[in-house]
C-alpha cells in the first residue's frame, strides 16, 4: 500500500474529535435568584468532531481547531447568567458551530458542583449533542 492510498484509506475511516475533559469554571446559573448571586462550580466534558486530516498530515494548527480557542469559547457562553443548564448547554453548542466552521458536530456534559437540591452528589447536570444540517 503506498503512502497516498493509506492517508486516503485513514481519511475515509476517521473520526476525528477535539476534547476537553473536566475543565471547572466557576459561573452564575441557576433557577434560584441565590444561584445567580453567589455562583458556583461547573464541569465541562466537550467533543468537538471536525476533520484535521490536514493537520495529522502536516503538524500545523491551521488544519484543525484550537482546544485553547474553544476554550474562549466556553469561557464566554459561561460568563453569561442563564437559569436553566439546558439552555446554557445549548447556547454553547450553538456558539462552537457558529465560530467554528468545520465543527461537524458537538457533544457537551455540563454539570453544576454541589448542586443545591438536598443531596450529596458530584453534580447535576445536562448532556447536549448537536450536528451542523
């Protein structure tokens, strides 16, 4: 098998996904007015699945998405007070199809620390999956 039919063979057989896992930003959401004052930690897991063939082939950032940008990019969704972490999740998802334009689709987990709900757990939270049409 020669070089340019392997590469063709690997790009028609990839899944190629950008990930941040456990990135804890501390932000205002909730339904309690309390929430929004006082804020709390938030976990994110994020897939985001494009295409950087170009970038196993060539080692240059250009050929893929920056984690480091995506990460601006949640920053921002979360410095915005929302109630519902449906709503926050889903703006986020949006945010990164929007910015990013060979983002195929995205997966997001988004969990609030220590919810206050009267029990003891990790979190509570959302999961959201969206694909560009």
């Amino acid at each position: 098998m020669t070089s340019t039919s392997a590469t063709s063979e690997m790009q028609n057989s990839m899944q190629n996904k950008i990930i941040i896992q456990g990135l804890r930003i501390y932000a205002y959401h909730g339904v309690m007015e309390q929430e929004r004052k006082v804020g709390a930690y938030f976990t994110i897991d994020l897939e985001v699945e494009t295409d950087f063939t170009s970038a196993l082939q060539s080692d240059e950032l250009s050929g893929t998405i920056s984690y480091a940008d995506l990460f601006e990019t949640l920053k921002r969704e979360m410095s915005l007070p929302s109630s519902l972490l449906e709503h926050v999740a889903g703006r986020i998802a949006k945010a990164i199809l929007a910015d990013y334009p060979t983002a195929q689709s995205v997966r997001i987990r988004l969990l609030k620390e220590n919810p206050p709900m009267g029990a003891d757990c990790q979190g509570a939270g959302v999961e959201v999956f969206c694909e560009r049409n």
